[in-house]
C-alpha cells in the first residue's frame, strides 16, 4: 500500500537529472531487475545516479526505461499530520 501511496514511475533520464530520489527499481549487473519496498535512510542519492549511469553506459538499462524511484523524504508522515489536524481543528468555511 505505501508503494501505491508515496512511489511513482519515471524514466531513467528523468531519475538521472533528479535529487532527493532513490530508485525501487534494483538492477544487477547481469540487468535482472527487482523492486525493493524501501530504501535506507543513509544512502546517498547521488550514488544511485552514478551506479544508473554507469548501467544506461553499459546497455544494461536504456534512458527511456522505466524505473520505480521514491522520494527521500518522507511526505506521508506528514499527510497524515495534516489529516489530523484538518480533523482537530475542522475546515474553515
């Protein structure tokens, strides 16, 4: 459910040029792709960049493939705040 919520699909040259992203989309060096449903608040976005660019050099990925990508931050928490608080508080008229 959180991936339905807080993940989208871009293109590989669209997460290439992006920021405070980190792909979903796990690719290996043989190019067999898997989707993880997390990431690690210590990695670095830019060495996913460097690793995606490296595998679009390779051939092992194309830049108009389609990948999984998340944001670093993490927005629902704060949906949900937001949520709570309309309910508090109510929506003005």
């Amino acid at each position: 459910m959180n991936l339905a919520i807080s993940a989208r699909r871009i293109k590989v040259k669209d997460f290439l040029s992006s920021k405070f992203l980190f792909p979903l989309t796990v690719i290996d060096e043989k190019g067999n792709q898997s989707i993880r449903t997390s990431f690690d608040v210590e990695e670095d976005d830019e060495e996913w960049r460097k690793l995606y660019r490296e595998y679009v050099g390779k051939g092992l990925i194309r830049e108009e493939d389609y990948i999984w990508v998340m944001w670093g931050v993490p927005v629902i928490p704060f949906f949900f705040l937001g949520y709570l608080i309309s309910l508090v508080i109510g929506f003005p008229i």
